[in-house]
C-alpha cells in the first residue's frame, strides 16, 4: 500500500477556479464568432471574484498549516498576496478590455486565458512551500507573461517577448539549479516539513552541506532577483515595460514584483533562515546596486513606461532595503511597500495607457506636455502617482519609504538608508520632471486624446487608495500584521 | 473646541482647499478667491484664540494634542505650542490672508492656484506646531509640493527651472533628516516602544555617544540650513524667489525660510545641545558669511525683486547668528527677528509686486522718479525699506539690536562683522529705493496708478504691525523669553539664564532702550 498524502483542496480553491476559468476563456476563443472583449472580460471576472472569495475563506483557516503533503502552506500571508495579485489581474482585464475596444485590430482574446494562468502561478509561488512547486509556479507565470508581452504582434512587442524569453529560461535556469543545490544541502525541498524534515529544519540542525546550501542561496537569489528586476539582473525590465502593451505592463509591474517578493520572503525568511547571516549581505549588495542603477539610469530615459522601468528596478531596492532587516520589521515593512507599489503601478499605468493613445505611440514625455490643460483630470491622478512613487506625503509611497528604512536603519544598516534617501532626491528630480511637463508645458500640436470612462474610474479609485493610506495607513498596517510570515 | 485650538489651526485651510476642490468646477475666479480669503481670514482668527489662551510665564508646551495616529509605526499625531512656534504660527495666519489678497489679479487656474495656497498653509502651521519628529517631517516635505507648484506654475519666465531648484534643494537636504529621525526612533525603542514624540526623543538623544549627535547634529543641520538658507547653500533662494509670483515670494521670504531657523532651534538646539556648542563656531562663521555675502550681493544687484531676495540672505544669517551664540538676548533677537523679517521683506516683496505690476519691469535701470506719480505706493515702500534697514522705532531694529548685542557678548569679531551689515543693509535698501523713486521718471510710467483700495488693505495691516512691534516689542518678547530661556539652559546646562544675563531684554522691551 502506498502512502498517500491527505487531499485537502480548499487552500488551492483559488488557483483551480483561476485555472479552470482560463480554460473556459480560451475554450470560448476558438469558438467565438467574433473577436469581442466583453464575454472574455466576464468570463475573467467570474474566475476572480469567487477566487478572491475563497482566498478570504482562508483567512481564519485552522485546519493543518501545510497542506497537499506540506507542499502548500496555508497562512494569511499567502492570502494577502492572493488578494493584491487578483485585484491586478481585475484592473489589468479591464485595462486591456478598453486598450481592446479603442483600437479592435490588435484585439487577441488570449489575453484573458494568459492574465488567469499567470495570476495563478503568482498566488501559487507565495503559497507554496515546496522549491518545486515555486518552480512550477514561476514557469507558468514567466511563460504566460512571455506571451502575454508579445500579444499585439507588434515588432517592437516581439522583440520585447523574445528578450524576455531568452533571459528569463536562464534565469529559471539558475533558480531549478539551486532548487536541486537545496536538495543536496538539505534532501528535502520542502521549505518547513511536517513530515520529514524540511529545507529549515536540516540547515538550523546543521545535518545538510554548509557548501551546498550557500551554493543554493546564490543560485536562488539570482533567480528571484531577475524575477523582481533587481540590479544587476535588471536587463530585460526598461525594454519589456516599453515594448509590451500596457495594460500588460500595469498588470505585470505590479503582480509579478509582488508574486516575486512574496516567495522571496518566503524562501529566505523562513527555508534559509539558519543562513540569515550568509545572504542578507548579498541582498544588501543588491539593494543597493538596484537603488543606484534605477535611480540614476532614469534620469536619461525620455519614454515615460521607460522611466518608470528604471523607477520599478529603485523600488525593488528599497524593497530589498527593508529585507536586510531580516525580521518582522522589515518584512512588514515590504508588505506595505509591496502593496502600495502595486496600487501605483496599476495606476500610473492607467495613465500612461491614456495618454499613449491608440497604438501606443505617445509614450514619450512629449506626450505629457500640458496634460492639466487637456485633460486636468488625468494630470491630477498622474500627480499623485508620480508623489507616491518619489515618496512624498501625504501619499503611501512616503510611508512605505519610511518603514523600509526604518526598519533598515532599526537592524544597525543606517549606510543603506542614506543610498536610499540620497537616491530619492535623485529620483524626485525625474518624477517632478513629469510633473513640469504636465503642469508647465504647452502642449503639442497633434497629440491624439482617449476619453476611456473605465480606466478613468479605475485610476481614480487607486489614486484615493494611494492617498487614504498615505494618511492612514493603519488601515492597511492592521491587515498586514497579523499576516506577516513568521520566522522560523 | 478650546482644547482643539492647534488642530483647528491646521485643518482650516486643508477644509478650504478640499471645498475649493469638489466645487472648483461650479466656482467663478471670483468666488475661488473670496473663499480662500475667507478660509486664511477664519484661520487667522482661530490662531488670535491660540494667544488668547496662551499662558506666557509657561515654559514648555501647552495646548499638547496627542492622538495615537498609526500605532504599528508610533506614529503620533502631536502637536503643542511655545513661545517660539506661538509667534510664527501668527506670522503665518497673518501673511496667508495678506497673500491671498495681494494674488487678487491671479488670472489663470485661479481655483488651482488657491488650493496650493491652502494646503501650503497647513504644512506650514503643522511644521510649527508638530512635536511628533515624523509628523514634522511630513509636514515639511508637504510643505514642498504645493510651493513647487506655485513657483512653477505661476511664476515669471525662468519659473520652471527655479521651482526644480527650490524642489531639489530641500528634497535633497531633508533626506538626511529622515535618516537622522529614523535613527533616533529606532534608538529610542530600546527599551520600550519606539516614538517619534520629540519630548521623548531629547533624553535619547542626550544618551547618545558623542560622536553620533555631532553627525546627528549634521543631518538635522543640512536640512535646515537649506531651508534657511545658509551660505554656502543659498544658491536657490535668489532663483526660487525672484521667479515666484508675488504671493510665493512674500510666502518664501515671510514664512518658508523660518521653518529652517525654527527647526535650528527647536530640534537642534534641543536635542543636540553639546553638538551645538561644538559646531557653533563653524555656524556662526557660515552665518556671518552670509549676513555680508548677502549683502554685498543686494548691492549689486540690478533687478529689484533679486536684491530683496540677497537681503534675506543676509537678514537670516542673523537669525542664525543668533540663535548659535546661546545667550538669552541674542536668541530672544533671533526669534524676534523671524517675526519681523516675515514682516518686512514680506511687505518688500508685496510692493515690488505691485511696481512690477505698474512698470512691468523688475530692472532698477528702467524705474526712476516713481514717487512723483504713485506717492503713497512710494511712501509706504520707504516704510518698509527703513522697517527693513533696522531704523529705530520699527520692528527690525530690536530684533538686530538684540542678535549683535548678545553676540558680541560672546564674540567681538562676529558682533562688530554682523553691524558692519547693518550699514551695508542701509545701503543697499536706500540706494534701491533712490533708484525707484527719485530721479528722471520715463515716459511711459508718466499715467501709472497710485495704491487701489485692496492694495492699501494688503500692506496696512502689514505697516501697522512693524510699527507697533517696534514701539512696544514686550508683546513678543514676554512669551518668547521663557521659551528661548529653556532652549538655552539645555545647551549652557550648568547656567540658567538670568546668568547668561538677560538683563537687557526687558530694557528693550519696555522701551528703555540703552
């Protein structure tokens, strides 16, 4: 008799709805009639309400903490990230519903199928508590993302995909090597076993291979750095946020750095705990290396998705900045930075999707120049995204800036916060630009306008998330606390 | 309500600007500007309530507010007031209205232009009040934006890039502040839970090894010595303000520059009182730069609106001047001295404004013999230029009177240095208004107007108080001192402050002057 593991399904509930609605989406594409987007976007949506319903079913979950033979965890961390993931993939689909209706040449009904695979993977890889089960996870979603980048099949789009592709197969490359360097280390890839000893319990008993181990954790860190666009494995980042359409752009540069961080934490916080003290340099050298490379790099950059490519590589570094803090402190502290981040990104680039136009070809900062005079509404939000990303009160992007170095400065790295703060000056300097551009500009001759209703409504709904929890962001701190992973 | 007086302060003109806002679309110009006055006015009333209630003889905080504002961080919304931020916080709520008031001919985005104005009031009032180091630092930083704003969008033609300036500057300097707050406040949680209550975080700050408050002291410095400006870091000022529209001057000058010596005193002095004694020669010595520099550059000058720019220079180097030398005169000198430097340049750069406005020209070159057809504009400018040049019998002179009298009772060198600026400050300001006034007038200013109605009601309150405080500056000072005492007892700790002689204050004060 074979032993098997007790079936307990509903910690992975959501995953199988996102699942099983992809493949009700892409079942209806190859028997449409008609390319319409209106079906797709209820068929999406119908897949991440009752997704988001059973992943709050979770929140006061008692049964085990590790489920599916401890390959799942099941824990409210898990359940926040699921929460921000599928509210990206919801603006995301309605993004892409209007980018779709605004110009139907370029329509692809995939896009559906493609955003619920991904967002699977990415609720999957903060949950799971096995290596290879993140590796699945990673795969699903970096393959979804690949096609998702190349949909419109615009030159510019391919070759942003093939890119992507190319880089990111060696970097999952790197992250299967080390999860198989964990398995020499440990024999184990669980992250914490119940059953059998896990990633954490061999190395805090000093019974796995030091040498292997640390091997693991530079492959791993490798692997999640090219996930988060962290310097220097930021490469791919400036040309697949310029050259994807943007509604895949807002969804992936909010989902994929939250889905990334999240298994990050959980891999390092909790499996490579007992080597607190061999990675938290490596991540301190990254953050660092990010924090310097964005913020300096987007000073030059003219394309606003190019700029704010460069401003997702600094904000990875000041994630990373609360990281090094390697306690629950610091990990609460990019919780909220997550979270804010993904608020702004979603919703600046339902700006920048806007103001691009059809085709996507007013994306320069040329673009911007007198926005308030044409349209002050979109101005208006741009500006408060644009504050919250410099970290300005009364925004959320400030108070996220303050708990990550805070809870740097609290761990004794007060040199890192002073990189930190000295970038943010520098960074100031190119989201004000913006804002000069917007404000104090004529504008252009021939600039074509887009009057979307929805992404308006979607960008505004963000924009007072953004300032309701710059002012009070105990709301959210509330949430977040309870939720933080525990340490081993 | 009386216990709220400080929040009402605060969030009086944030209501205005939200209501400005939501009903900015259905408002007239007109209207937008009647209820921005009527907001500043409102306010300026309930800070009135504020002195009411104010207790002189107290010497720490009063009317402390304290809620609980984000618990996870201890984050604390705290907010009292002392003789020192009383004075300001007046400062501010009188110059809003008067600002507002003298935007009157704003033109375009007027709804806009006064929502900035709004919000800016109340991070300037919270800048005074908050005894919560973040919440100052949020309220500093807020301060930045609707300026930023002003400048940039109302501004002359250079505006864009003197805004970039003024944005970067300050954002640059309050960089280390943060880290230096956040520093303390990680500190302070050992034991017990961290905060960010600045009564709290003076013991700590006090516990610290010596080498870490003098960088501590550092941090806190930059920031301030931005905002101030001090030399050699000044460099945004003249851009910041020769470009802003009228009001943004008259806001830069009268109030912004004050956090920065507010901040000096207030967290600084307080918090690092060694590090002080330490750095005060160094300080004192880029302040008196600074007072001559500046005033070497207002003489040279050739555009009106620069030259009352270098002037601040060098009248906050006094501030400075005499906020470091730590005797009670001298700081008493520099607290008054914001006040009436708010006053003063504030009324020079609301009359530029106004001959701006006349002549179109900000060039000394182009004026000339102005004082023939505008006589009251003139006379009201001559006013205010000797206010500014420290005449005896308005505001300026007891406040310089008292800064170069305590500091030579610490240095000659820097006392003697500090009244030749005096001079220069009587050159420079009467040779400029010579030049405006007197000689050949042009042509084609032959038929310009004299004061409106609105603009005598803009600089009347103005002129009315530099000569009251001039004639009777015990109004200030009986509040101001203790406060200023308390500050200087914690950096001279082994002598109160009737041993560092404070004897001549109330001889000014009560108009026997020595």
């Amino acid at each position: 008799m074979i032993p098997t593991p007790a079936l307990e399904f509903r910690p992975i509930l959501p995953e199988i709805l996102l699942c099983t609605f992809a493949i009700v989406g892409m079942l209806y594409e190859a028997f449409a009639r008609r390319p319409d987007p209106v079906p797709h976007l209820a068929i999406a949506i119908v897949g991440i309400g009752p997704a988001a319903v059973t992943a709050y079913a979770l929140w006061d979950w008692s049964g085990p903490s590790y489920v599916l033979g401890d390959t799942v965890a099941v824990d409210r961390f898990s359940v926040v990230s699921r929460f921000v993931l599928l509210g990206a993939a919801f603006v995301g689909c309605l993004y892409y519903t209007h980018y779709a209706s605004r110009d139907p040449g370029s329509f692809r009904g995939e896009f559906y199928p493609l955003t619920l695979f991904a967002t699977a993977g990415m609720t999957l890889i903060t949950a799971a508590n096995d290596l290879i089960v993140i590796f699945l996870a990673l795969e699903l979603l970096s393959l979804s993302l690949y096609v998702l980048t190349g949909i419109t099949g615009r030159r510019r789009a391919s070759e942003a995909a093939m890119k992507y592709f190319l880089l990111g197969a060696f970097s999952s490359a790197f992250f299967l090597y080390g999860v198989a360097m964990a398995y020499g280390a440990a024999t184990s890839t669980k992250i914490v076993g119940v059953a059998a000893p896990g990633i954490v319990q061999a190395l805090a008993g000093q019974t796995g291979s030091q040498a292997l181990a640390l091997l693991a954790m530079a492959l791993l860190v490798v692997g999640f750095a090219f996930k988060v666009s962290a310097a220097p494995f930021h490469m791919w980042t400036p040309d697949v946020y310029q050259g994807a359409p943007t509604p895949v752009v807002a969804f992936m540069g909010a989902a994929t750095k939250v889905a990334a961080f999240f298994a990050l934490i959980r891999v390092f916080d909790v499996g490579l705990q007992p080597l607190t003290w061999d990675w938290t340099p490596v991540i301190y050298g990254l953050a660092v290396v990010s924090i310097v490379v964005g913020s300096v790099v987007a000073i030059a950059q003219r394309d606003v998705k190019r700029l704010l490519a460069y401003s997702s590589i600094a904000h990875a570094g000041f994630i990373l900045t609360g990281l090094t803090a390697a306690n629950s402190t610091g990990i609460g502290a990019a919780m909220f930075y997550l979270v804010a981040y993904a608020v702004v990104t979603l919703g600046a680039f339902g700006i920048v999707m806007l103001v691009s136009a059809r085709g996507e070809e007013q994306t320069s900062l040329d673009a911007y120049a007198g926005l308030a005079r044409r349209s002050p509404g979109l101005a208006a939000l741009m500006t408060v995204f644009l504050l919250s990303l410099g970290g300005i009160p009364p925004t959320a992007g400030f108070i996220a800036k303050v708990t990550v170095f805070s809870a740097a400065i609290g761990a004794g790295n007060w040199p890192l916060a002073v990189v930190g703060v000295v970038a943010s000056v520098v960074a100031a300097y190119f989201y004000v630009r913006v804002i000069v551009y917007m404000y104090m500009r004529e504008p252009a001759e021939g600039i074509e306008s887009d009057d979307g209703v929805m992404p308006r409504i979607a960008a505004g709904v963000l924009a007072a998330g953004i300032v309701v929890l710059g002012i009070f962001p105990g709301i959210l701190t509330g949430i977040l606390e309870p939720a933080s992973i525990v340490r081993w | 309500m009386r216990q709220h007086l400080l929040t009402l302060t605060i969030l009086f003109p944030l209501v205005g600007a939200v209501v400005l806002a939501a009903t900015g679309r259905i408002l007239s110009d007109r209207d937008a500007r009647i209820l921005a006055l009527i907001t500043t006015l409102a306010t300026f009333a309930v800070s009135l309530l504020i002195l009411r209630d104010f207790d002189t003889g107290f010497r720490g905080y009063q009317q402390v507010e304290a809620v609980s504002w984000v618990r996870s961080l201890g984050l604390q919304y705290l907010v009292g007031v002392d003789g020192i931020s009383l004075w300001l916080v007046l400062l501010t709520t009188f110059l809003f209205p008067v600002s507002i008031l003298a935007s009157w001919k704003v033109e375009s985005n007027v709804v806009r232009y006064m929502i900035a104005m709004l919000v800016l009031e109340t991070a300037v009032v919270g800048s005074f009040l908050a005894l919560d180091l973040l919440l100052f630092f949020l309220f500093f930083e807020a301060i930045l934006v609707p300026m930023y704003l002003i400048i940039g969008g109302w501004g002359s033609a250079n505006r864009v890039y003197a805004a970039i300036k003024f944005f970067l500057f300050t954002m640059a300097g309050s960089a280390f502040l943060l880290v230096a707050i956040l520093f303390l406040y990680a500190r302070s949680g050992q034991p017990g839970p961290p905060t960010f209550d600045l009564r709290l975080l003076t013991p700590v700050a006090a516990g610290l090894p010596v080498q870490t408050a003098r960088w501590l002291f550092l941090a806190f410095f930059v920031a301030f010595a931005v905002k101030v400006p001090l030399f050699p870091l000044h460099t945004w000022l003249p851009d910041a303000h020769t470009e802003a529209p009228t009001a943004g001057s008259v806001l830069l000058a009268g109030v912004l520059l004050k956090v920065g010596t507010y901040g000096l005193l207030r967290f600084n002095l307080s918090m690092f009182p060694q590090a002080s004694t330490y750095f005060a020669a160094f300080v004192s010595i880029l302040a008196v730069i600074g007072i001559i520099y500046g005033a070497l550059c207002a003489l040279i000058q050739t555009d009106l609106k620069r030259l009352v720019a270098y002037s601040s220079v060098s009248h906050l180097g006094f501030v400075v001047l005499g906020i470091f030398a730590f005797t009670q005169q001298a700081v008493t000198g520099g607290v008054l001295q914001m006040v009436n430097h708010g006053l003063a340049t504030g009324a020079l750069f609301l009359l530029v404004g106004m001959v701006y406005e006349r002549t179109h020209t900000r060039e000394l070159a182009d004026m000339g013999g102005l004082a023939s057809v505008m006589p009251v504009l003139l006379g009201a400018f001559l006013f205010v230029v000797f206010a500014s040049a420290g005449l005896p019998g308005l505001s300026s002179f007891v406040g310089e009177f008292l800064v170069i009298a305590g500091t030579f009772a610490v240095s000659h060198l820097f006392g003697a240095l500090s009244a030749i600026a005096v001079v220069l400050a009587a050159i420079y300001l009467l040779w400029s208004y010579q030049r405006v006034a007197y000689g050949p007038l042009r042509e084609e200013h032959r038929h310009l107007p004299d004061l409106s109605g609105r603009e005598v009601a803009v600089l009347a309150p103005v002129l009315a108080l530099l000569l009251v405080f001039g004639v009777y500056p015990k109004l200030l000072t009986r509040s101001i001192d203790p406060a200023t005492c308390a500050a200087i007892e914690r950096v001279r700790s082994s002598q109160t402050c009737a041993d560092i002689g404070s004897a001549a204050v109330p001889a000014v004060a009560e108009g026997r002057q020595p």
